[in-house]
C-alpha cells in the first residue's frame, strides 16, 4: 500500500471516534500499567500484524506509541513502524520518543497522518507553530498528559506548572489541530474515571480533544460519548477483554 493512497482523517469536534492502541517496545506490541518501565505485557510480537486487524475490523484511525522512544531511544522500532505504515490504509496518529523537529518531519514524510507532540511542544511551543506552518495544523496533535491536575512531561516523570486548560489554550494560539487528553492517574488500571478534567478542557479550547485513560467498559465509552470529545484511545480494555471493539464501535460518530 501506497501512503499517498491512505485516507485522510481531518479531526472534528463533531466526531467520535474510536481509535484502537498498539503501544511498542522492542518490536512488539505490549501494554503497561500507567506508562511504567517494566509493567509491559506482550500482546503480539508483531505490531503490524494487530494494526491491520484493527482495520480489518472497522478502526478509522490507529493510534501508535513507540514506547522506546518515550523512554530516550527515538530510533528503535524505526523498522517496524515502517511495516505498520505501509500494512495499513487507515490514518495513523504515533507519539513516543518525538524529540526535534526533525524527528517529526521524517515521521510526517513517512507517512504518519499526525504526530503527537508532548515534551518538546511544552519546552518549545513554537515547534507546534512550525509544524503546522510547514505541514498544516491537521497533522499535529499535542498531548496533554495531566497528573493530580498538572500536565506532565518525559515519560510522565516531571510535573510542568500549568493545568491542560491553560497549555490547551496556548496550544490552540500556536496552530495545533488537535489535542489528546491522557488522564495518567488512571490510565491503565481499568478502574473507570471522571470526565470532569476532559470537560475542563473542552471547555477551554475550540480544537477537537481526544480522551485517553481508564476507559474500561462500554458504559465508559457511553460516557464519553455524551461529552464533546473528538474521539477515545482504547488499549488495555480491549486487549484483556473488558471490551469488544465492535460494540465500542456502535459509539462512533464521522461527520
């Protein structure tokens, strides 16, 4: 498959997508319990192998994470997201290890739909601006990974001085196209959570927002869809089965 024939799926906030998660570490697909080093469950070893079921069972959009790149090495798993890239026709978001701007122009010619900038958009704001100026405010989503109600950065180890909504609104200034909204305090643990902190956000920025975190049941996925999220990432639910990707689907609205 071709990237220049891959869809394109331009976020709206009149949406609801729900977009499946393959997280890799050493080539393989795995899950952790909130972003911890050594708390990795193998799911496959072959990542694109679990990306392309997901299309082949409805998903719209995949969401990648090079978890070795969060953790410092940008360059592993190279090889495989190029297999998963060129596996795929849907739209592929990936966070993980984007450091420089450079990492995220090879990303985007590679044929990432979006990357998702965390660190380096928090240190450098401008590096959003010059993203979208280059590629268009579609393909560059900041992530916004809040614990105990501070934004987070370098792999959820530093606490920043603003809340979502205040990097949110900045973010917006600078030409993001979208943002994902992890909930850190649950995310992994499939014990449910609150939407207040998403409703926050939705509330401070024009932008779609996507949800990350603690999604755990079908009845969370309802939740969620009574709000103006853009979207949910699922990972852990689905892969130990508290879910059926099907009937999450059922919540899924594409203008």
């Amino acid at each position: 498959m071709k990237r220049n024939e891959v869809m394109k799926m331009v976020l709206s906030k009149d949406d609801m997508l729900i977009i499946p998660a393959v997280d890799i570490k050493n080539g393989k697909c795995v899950q952790l319990v909130q972003g911890k080093p050594g708390t990795e469950q193998v799911i496959i070893e072959n990542p694109e192998k679990v990306a392309k079921d997901w299309e082949d069972r409805g998903a719209q959009v995949l969401h990648i994470i090079n978890l070795d790149g969060a953790f410092g090495d940008s360059e592993r798993n190279a090889a495989v997201i190029d297999k998963v890239l060129h596996e795929v026709s849907v739209p592929v978001q990936l966070g993980g290890g984007i450091r420089t701007i450079e990492d995220a122009v090879k990303l985007l010619n590679m044929g990432v739909e979006r990357v998702i900038l965390g660190t380096m958009a928090v240190e450098n704001p401008e590096n959003v601006s010059m993203l979208a100026d280059d590629f268009g405010s579609d393909r560059v989503m900041v992530a916004l990974d809040s614990k105990d109600s501070q934004v987070v950065v370098k792999g959820w180890t530093e606490k920043t001085d603003k809340t979502a909504p205040q990097f949110g609104k900045l973010f917006e200034e600078k030409g993001a196209g979208g943002i994902l909204f992890t909930n850190v305090d649950v995310e992994g643990l499939l014990q449910g959570f609150d939407t207040q902190p998403l409703i926050e956000l939705l509330e401070a920025v024009e932008i779609p927002v996507v949800y990350s975190g603690g999604v755990t049941s079908i009845e969370d996925v309802a939740k969620l869809s009574r709000t103006d999220a853009a979207g949910v990432v699922i990972g852990s639910a689905l892969y130990r089965g508290k879910m059926k990707f099907e009937d999450a689907l059922k919540y899924q609205r594409i203008s």
